[in-house]
C-alpha cells in the first residue's frame, strides 16, 4: 500500500513538473569585450525539471528492481539485465550525470555554503542509494550504479588480491571521501567529477588522459573485480558503513550451507567470508595487552593526523583558484599586465585591489586549517580502526558475504548447488 502510495505521488509530482520550463543554459554567458567566444564544453547542457525529476523515478525503480532480484527471486540474470539498463540509461544516454557518487560534494558544498543551493534531485541521488542500502544492503552497487555496472561486465578472469593489499588500499576511499568534502566544502573544485575514470567513455570524449584512465582500469577491471569501486570509490565509503546495519541482505543459499566453497570461488570481489572452523584465536594477557593499546593510541592518531594535515593546509589551498591566483600576482607582480591570461585579465577587469584578494585568500587558508584538522582527525580514527579490527575475532559457523564489501550482485547465489 505505502509503495503504490509513493509511486502515486511520483507521478503527480512528475506530471506536475512539466509546466515548468524546458531544458536550458541557466547562467547567461559572459560578455568580453576583448572578442573571447566561449569554448564548447563536454559537460551536458542542464536538463528540464520534469526529466531531472523522471531520472529520480528511474533511480527508484531500478533500485527496488535490484532488491526484488537480489532478495526476493535471487535471480544473478534479473540483476544482470538490469545493470545493463543502467548502464546505457544512466552511463551513456544521461551521460553519468546525474551522478550519486558526486552528489557527495554538492551535499557538503550546501552544508557549508549558505550561497550555494542544492536541488531536490541531486539530494535524492544522494539519499536512495544510502537508504537502499541501509535497509536491504549495496543494491545500488548491483545494478543501479553505471561506474560499477560498466567494471562488472568486464570482469573475465578475476583473480584473488591478497588479504593484506586489499585492507592496505582499503584505506585509500576514506582519503578520498575526506579531501573531496574538504575541496568542495571550501569551494574549490569537485575533484571526484573532475578525476572520474569513466566519464569520458560514457560522453564518447574527454581529454586523452581521462580516456586512458579509464581503459586502464576496464583492462584492470578484467582481472581485478571492480577496482575504482573496492579502492577508490568515496560514495562506497558511505554505502559500506550503511549496510553493515542492513537488516535484510543477500544470502548465499537459502538453506543450510554445505560448505562446498563454489561462492567463495565465484565472487570476483572477495567479499565472502569463510568459516572459522572452530579456530578460537589466543585470548590471553598478551593479545589483551595489544588490543588496549590500540585503544589507547587511537586519540594520539587522531590528534596526529590532524595537526599534520592542519599544517599542510597551505599547500592544500594552493588548488583553490583565488588563492593561486593571489599567489601568481603577489609573487609575480610583473604579470598583471599580461593579456593573455584570461583569469589575470578577468581579475584586473574586475576593479577588486590586490589587498582584498590577498584577504581573501587567507580566509580561504584558514578553511582548508581548519578543515585540515578534520580530515587528519577523521583518517587518523579510521587508521586506528582498522588496527583495532585486526585484534578482534569473529566466530563463523559458514560462508557469509561480507555486508560492508558485498555488491549484491548475485554470482555467489547462481553458482550455490543449494536451491531450496
């Protein structure tokens, strides 16, 4: 009843919608004087509220589609079928955009800003994949992603990455989920749109080096399952913490586990856990003695991490244009004269003095200290996490996927010799 309820709505509201205006550029272009013509960009033009509100329902449909297949009829062909929908509605015809893992910077960038607003539908990105997510595990991941969608049909051959190098550049997403809240928080750039991998597959161009970065990683993507989503997505940072509090989640069999390891060997991903077969590890005085002391240097890490990277916010600052910008012309007052330099030319256009540039790029400063502080604290907590982990055992009985690293993408369940 509440699903025919919120599908009811949804298209009142979308119906509605369609009074508004239709597709076009929202900020006039800039006029000079000196006969520059704005360059054609790859980036799509902005869509009508009535289709930005369509991708919305796509989104929610696809999302409930995965979970019907992953939980429900455990069908690894629905969800296969349905990441190719993905790939070509939201991958190649919208172009990856809208995009929920870059959605993580225009909610920090709102929160942050009192200048900036973000839309319904960005928020909406942003939100149903985490509460998906939260409630039946990374449906999203399976079959409603286009950057994990696109790695997974690659995969041919996959093989194991040790234990020890996946948790070591597991650590690599929190970075990164960190210096893109913190670079777009302070308005300077969103480094996770600018640096995506397969964004200029999906437009069918980009600048060579983004090309070459993303058939670098289709061609690694063969061997290693999906290597932007287990070490470098920050969106999935987000959507592991929520769905290791899923209350339903994919399972393997849907009875009882015969232990014939074929998930294990079927998931590309390594995100099966296997039993523990009654091995109790050494409890005594000295694994307790190691676990108090990782409990113990966890503040010293996070204080650390902060003071480091605080003293670094300079150098971090430097990305952001105003303050390059004050940096070039103070350091180098002889190219205030130069013409060329559309950002130099702008800038003295503008009539703004040198010394409310200068002020204003120590205010920028003093964000990236204090955001500094931050995300040293939070990588030094998520260090000291992950130490602590290593000293905590888990009793398992039979394979399990992992909640946090599963992709619900169904192999483990097609290849299970159990079927009832």
């Amino acid at each position: 009843m509440v699903k025919k309820f919120f599908l009811l709505f949804l298209f009142v509201f979308i119906q509605f919608s369609s009074f508004y205006v239709f597709s076009q550029q929202r900020f006039p272009r800039p006029e000079f004087e000196s006969g520059y013509e704005q360059p054609d960009t790859t980036t799509p033009e902005p869509r009508s509220l009535q289709l930005e509100y369509f991708d919305v329902a796509v989104l929610f449909a696809v999302l409930s589609l995965a979970t019907y297949f992953a939980l429900r009829s455990r069908s690894r062909k629905g969800i296969l079928w349905l990441s190719v929908f993905t790939l070509l509605y939201f991958g190649f015809f919208r172009e990856g955009c809208i995009c929920a893992i870059g959605s993580v910077q225009n909610v920090s960038l709102s929160l942050t800003s009192a200048e900036y607003s973000i839309s319904w539908t960005v928020l909406a990105f942003f939100t149903l994949p985490l509460l998906f997510t939260l409630f039946f595990g990374r449906v999203f991941c399976a079959g409603a992603c286009p950057l994990g969608v696109i790695q997974d049909l690659v995969v041919i051959r996959p093989i194991k990455v040790p234990v020890g190098v996946q948790k070591a550049l597991g650590i690599f997403p929190y970075f990164y989920l960190g210096l893109a809240v913190l670079y777009a928080a302070t308005g300077t750039d969103f480094i996770i749109c600018r640096y995506d991998p397969f964004v200029g597959i999906f437009r069918m161009g980009a600048e060579f080096h983004l090309i070459a970065l993303g058939i670098s990683f289709l061609l690694m993507g063969m061997f290693v399952g999906r290597p932007y989503c287990r070490f470098i997505c920050p969106y999935g940072v987000l959507l592991s913490w929520f769905s290791k509090f899923s209350k339903y989640h994919i399972s393997i069999t849907p009875s009882k586990c015969i232990q014939c390891k074929l998930c294990s060997d079927s998931c590309p991903f390594d995100a099966i856990e296997a039993p523990s077969k009654g091995e109790e590890r050494n409890l005594g005085t000295s694994s307790n003695r190691k676990f108090l002391i990782y409990v113990a240097i966890i503040p010293v890490l996070i204080f650390a991490g902060g003071y480091l990277l605080s003293e670094s916010h300079a150098l971090m600052a430097k990305v952001h244009p105003k303050v390059y910008l004050a940096d070039l012309l103070i350091e180098h007052p002889e190219l205030r004269d130069n013409t060329e330099n559309l950002d130099i030319q702008t800038f003295m256009a503008s009539g703004q003095s040198m010394q409310s540039l200068a002020k204003e790029a120590d205010m920028i400063r003093g964000k990236f200290h204090r955001g500094g502080w931050w995300l040293g604290g939070f990588l030094g907590l998520v260090i000291g996490i992950f130490l602590l982990n290593q000293q905590i055992f888990r009793k398992k009985e039979d394979f399990h996927p992992h909640k946090g690293d599963c992709f619900s993408c169904g192999r483990c369940m097609e290849y299970c010799p159990v079927t009832k």
